[in-house]
C-alpha cells in the first residue's frame, strides 16, 4: 500500500469533476452553460473549446500525476524512479501516444480560426519539452517555457510517501524546470501537508513558519494579497489573479478558493464556476480538502463519476 493517497484521490477527482468546462475563458459563454445547472461538476457533454475527452477522464495536468502514481507501485530508490518516470512520460504522452497524435491538430488549427475542440487529450507545453530534454539526455529534463502546474501534479503522489521536500525538487524539475514552479510546488506541499495534520488554519501555518523564509517570498507575497481579497466573490477574485494556468495566478485563485470554503464539494463547485484553467486549480484545492478531511470528504458518487479513482482506490489502505 502507498502512503496517504486519499490526497491524491481528491486531486483526481477535482480534475475529473473540472475537466467538461476547462479552459472556458468566454465569460458569456460560461455563464450559458451553468445556467440552470444544479450540478456544475462532471457535465455529460464537453464545453472546453480546445480538447475533448468523456466526462470523469482527467486533464494533462492530473494525467501526469497518473503516470507517477503507476511508476511508484512497483519502485522504491529514487534513481531508478526517477529513470522509470522518464520513459513512461514517454510511454503516455509521447510519440504514438492520442497526446502526441493530436498535436498535428493542433499545427493545423493554428493557421486557422478555431472553430471547434480537437477529439481526444492535449499535451501541454512542460511535457512536450520534457519529452524533448529526455531524448537529449539531460540531466534535468523539465520545461523552462511556462510556469504551470504540471511540476506540483506529477510529484503530489512521490511526495505523499515520503513528505521530503528536498527530495521532491528533483521530481518536479523532471517535468517544470523553472524557478518559480518549484517554489509554488513545495508551497504547495506544505499547506497540504499542514492541513493533513489538521492544523486549524493551514495557509496561516504556512505563512508563520515561513514568514522570515526567503526562499518562500514570493509565495508569502502573493498568499497576504489574496487574503485581503476574502470577502470578494471568487470569481472576481479569479478574474483578478489570472484565470489562464500560470503561477501565481492559479496559486491565488486556489489559496482564495480554500480560505472561503469549509469542504470539498463547495471549493470545487466555485473553482468550476470561475473558469480558466480551473483544472490546474482543482488538483490543488482537491488534495488539500481530501488531507483536510479525509477520504470521506470527497463525495461518493463523485468518487463513482472519476474514471481513474478505481485503480487509485486498490492502493488505499
């Protein structure tokens, strides 16, 4: 069995409930397709415009965390984890993989007005240059264009079994090699890791302890700026960070979305309901409601809904 994976769990099925109404930026047509809705997860029909995939199947951004999730089950040192990830990111998202065949699509619909989703996964950019970095043999292999979620999604599992967060800079420098990912990664990490030992007010856990912390600065910055914005709707508060998927926006919209919600369910309806890349929000939002409330926190039929949770679930002790 591995090590508190309820948190990855909540993860997962926060990107699935997400996943329908990713990457819908068109506030008009987002207001249009939660209208009249009682229930704004897991939509049977897809509403993002770039990709399609059926409902309970997850983003990229949960996906690579999947695939570190498989390469743990049956590895233990960290030098041939590491060797084993590399070729099943390979495996997943690369040559004759949906991801990599779609990204031809994705070449032709540049040159033209996109008019509708392409059918199947889109790789996003940390993986394609990953993918690149590890043909060329590099010692760190992450994407050095972007700084998004990917890095903190693929190592949320590795860091659940073993709570080092030295050790997990190199997991997410295999996916993100950037400065700032790494840092909103950890932090990341350790308000999980705060509200898995149930402290009262996790963010605040996190902010004392690292109030005098250089390294966390930045983080520190942009959690005290969020917390002005509390009593704002969320989505206002969304708009006003950065709906697209980039650091420190995602991290903001996701921080303001666990300060202003008391369980899994309701944080993930408004992390829905404000838009953008609500998936790379979700994973994080997710993990922290499933470590702050256990595995009976995420909703059942939720659970029931997420394509991936089966296989999740044979590994939870």
């Amino acid at each position: 069995m591995l090590n508190k994976l309820h948190i990855f769990l909540g993860a997962t099925v926060a990107d699935a409930a997400a996943r329908p109404l990713h990457w819908v930026y068109d506030e008009k047509k987002l207001k249009s397709y939660l209208k009249n809705k009682k229930e704004v997860a897991f939509l049977k029909s897809n509403k993002c415009p770039f990709y399609s995939i059926n409902t309970g199947e997850v983003s990229g951004y949960n996906d690579v965390g999947q695939v570190m999730f498989k390469t743990l089950i049956n590895v233990k040192d960290q030098k041939t984890l590491i060797n084993n990830f590399k070729k099943n990111i390979i495996k997943n998202f690369g040559p004759g993989s949906n991801y990599w065949k779609n990204l031809k699509f994705r070449k032709k619909y540049k040159k033209i007005k996109w008019k509708k989703p392409i059918k199947g996964p889109w790789i996003h950019q940390n993986i394609m240059e990953t993918i690149k970095n590890i043909k060329l043999k590099k010692k760190f292999t992450g994407g050095k264009k972007v700084n998004e979620s990917d890095g903190f999604c693929a190592t949320l599992p590795y860091y659940l079994q073993n709570q080092s967060l030295n050790k997990s800079k190199l997991i997410i420098k295999t996916i993100a090699n950037k400065k700032l990912s790494e840092q909103f990664a950890l932090a990341k990490f350790e308000i999980i890791n705060f509200a898995d030992q149930k402290h009262k007010d996790p963010v605040n856990s996190f902010l004392k302890k690292y109030k005098n912390n250089n390294y966390f600065k930045d983080v520190i910055e942009n959690i005290l700026k969020v917390k002005k914005e509390k009593n704002n709707p969320h989505t206002f508060v969304v708009k006003k960070f950065g709906k697209a998927c980039s650091y420190p926006g995602t991290f903001n919209g996701s921080i303001h979305a666990i300060i202003t919600s008391t369980n899994f369910k309701s944080a993930i309806n408004k992390t829905i309901k404000a838009g953008g890349c609500n998936c790379s929000r979700a994973n994080f939002v997710g993990a922290y409601f499933a470590a702050l409330k256990g595995i009976n926190g995420i909703p059942k039929e939720w659970i029931s809904k997420t394509r991936p949770a089966k296989n999740i679930l044979r590994y939870i002790s």
